[in-house]
C-alpha cells in the first residue's frame, strides 16, 4: 500500500488528470469490479478489500463520474431549475430555496436560464435531460408549448412554478396568485382617493401579464366613478425608459400610482424620478409587485408584493420529489396568495 506522497498521479501531456476508477483499482489491488461494487455499495466484497478500495479511493482523491452513473441507472441526483434569468428578486430568491431544498435531499441543482428565448429554453431543456437529470422545475418564457411538449414527450418528471400556464393540464403548477394580488392592491389604491393607475411592464404577452391586466380592469370597474388605469411598455433599455416613462408622466391624464411588475422595473421607476427630479410619493406613488431587499432602504420606503417564494419552492420541490418517486395522481395547480405591503411610497398611507 502506497502513502499520499507516493501515490500514483496519472498525466497526460505533461498535466495531471483526475484519477479514474482503473488507479483505484491498482492502488488497491483489486479488480475494476469489485471497485464499482464498494462504490454502488453492493455487499459482495469482503470487509478487508472494502477497506482498502475506500482508501484508495480517499487517497486519491477520486469521485466518480456521475454522468456514467447515470447512464447505468437511466437518471442522476441533479434536478433541472429552468429560469428566464435570476435579476428579478423573486426568481433569485426561488433559486436560493431550491437548492437548499436539493442539498437537503442530496441532489444537485443545475441551473439553466432561458432569457425569454423559446428556441434557447428548447435547447437547455434537451441539454438537461441529455445529463440524465431526475426532473425538472421550470419558469416559462414567453410561449412554452414547444418545450412543455418536449417533456411529456420525454416522460420526465416536471413542475411549473411562478407563472401559470393556461390550459396546462399535464403538469403539476405552483404559481403566486398573481391577480388577486394586484386585485386587492389596486382596490386599495383606488379607495384612498387614487383615480389612475398605470402597471409597468416589459413582456406584454406574458401569461402574469395578462392575467394583472385583467384583474387591474375588474378593480377599476369596480371602484367605479372615475377610476382608470393605463399599461406602460418599459422596453428592454434602461436608458430609452427614462424618455418613455417621462413621456407617461407628463401627459394630461398621467397616472397617480404606478406600479411596477417586477424588482428590475420598480429601479428604473425609481431612478428615472430622481433623474427627472420627481418626488414620491408628492408627485407619483410607486409599488412594486415583488419585494426586492432595497424596498426598505430607501427614503420613503416601497410598497411592495411579498411573494411566498420559500412556500413555493417548498411545495414544487416536494410536488417535484412525488413524481420522480412514481407518484400518478392528476396534476394540479396550486395558487398561493402575496402579502401586500403598502408603506411610504404610496401617497395617503398613514400605518
């Protein structure tokens, strides 16, 4: 038996390469089989070559491969998180909670981020599931036919999470009740004496944006009397915004209230007032429908919607870990509800 500083370390080229199943083998004097067998930690090796496998495999500082693994056992200990990007607060935050809820469970989270592409969601779906991944939990972009159908094409255990799919019926869907939420806010808004709102927004066709559309409508129709509210299209251009939302705010019907779809818009807001020398709540009150930590660092303060992330995350990883264990009951759509925030930023506010 060789010591650490004698140990064998196998080059190529010149450089060292990571040590295969084959030198532990050889460190440890036994055949390749009885390796794989302490690794998949089948009981048919004595005591004393058990022993001695681990020590070559500890010596050498050898881990595996868990893709060849997964070629074997037709799926590996990794879960596919598919997210358009992690700059909004609320994705970054479901990031965070699903993969403690993976550590804690022993698999590994692999991230992969669409960016609002369908071809490029497409394509890192096929990738994930050409690692042989246990599942996947997806946001969707803009239009997620295509690959919804991919993978119950595939047969792989998948959970949507964040934003309902309308007349998805093959999946188990863990969403925000994104329309009660700006419901309430907005009845809200319009019972402190508020007559016209406007919702920021950058993805106009977005499922969540079409379903705040229609709850921003109902609220209004219900408040009655006056009570209006308007889209504002953001683009993609923090710089070209600061025109656009100047442009909003000065025409002769421009909102009182604006709120802002997402942590990344409710900055702009933010900045292109200060840009502008605005003043909120004197001049325009703001909320923002997902809470981003700086909400409380500014003066004033920012109304905002606190999505349930770590409720969501919880319940889609444990809905996820059903379904890779053989789970066949109907797929179903669970709606958690938002705590509404109003503070300082919103003119009226007294609490």
């Amino acid at each position: 038996m060789r010591d650490n500083d004698s140990a064998p370390k196998p080059r190529i080229d010149g450089r060292a390469k990571p040590p295969t199943i084959n030198d532990v083998a050889e460190m440890a004097g036994v055949s390749v089989g009885t390796v794989s067998n302490v690794i998949n930690q089948r009981f048919t090796v004595s005591a004393a070559r058990r022993e001695r496998v681990l020590k070559a495999i500890e010596t050498l500082g050898f881990s595996g491969s868990i893709l060849a693994k997964g070629m074997r056992a037709q799926s590996n200990p990794l879960v596919g998180l598919c997210v358009p990007h992690t700059t909004f607060a609320n994705l970054a935050a479901l990031a965070d909670t699903l993969d403690e809820r993976a550590v804690a469970a022993d698999y590994e989270l692999v991230q992969a981020l669409s960016r609002y592409d369908e071809a490029r969601e497409l394509a890192r779906i096929k990738r994930l599931i050409a690692y042989r991944v246990a599942g996947i939990i997806i946001v969707p972009a803009l239009d997620p036919k295509r690959v919804l159908d991919h993978l119950h094409a595939a047969k792989l255990p998948t959970v949507i999470i964040n934003r309902q799919v309308p007349d998805e019926k093959r999946f188990d869907q863990v969403t925000i009740d994104h329309q009660k939420s700006i419901y309430n806010a907005s009845r809200q808004l319009y019972a402190w004496g508020h007559k016209r709102i406007s919702l920021a927004i950058q993805y106009p066709t977005l499922s969540v944006t079409r379903q705040r559309a229609d709850a921003l409508a109902r609220a209004a129709a219900d408040a009655g009397g006056s009570a209006s509210w308007s889209m504002l299209e953001t683009g993609h251009d923090q710089e070209r915004f600061i025109d656009i939302f100047a442009g909003h705010v000065r025409r002769r019907d421009a909102p009182s209230v604006m709120i802002a779809s997402n942590s990344t818009i409710g900055r702009w807001i933010v900045m292109a007032m200060h840009r502008l020398g605005m003043r909120c709540p004197d001049d325009l009150s703001v909320m923002i429908l997902e809470e981003p930590e700086w909400a409380l660092l500014t003066n004033p303060q920012i109304s905002a919607v606190e999505q349930p992330t770590r409720e969501i995350g919880r319940i889609a990883w444990d809905r996820l870990m059903a379904r890779i264990e053989g789970s066949r009951e109907e797929p179903v759509v669970i709606r958690c509800e938002g705590k509404i925030n109003f503070r300082s930023s919103v003119a009226g506010f007294t609490g």
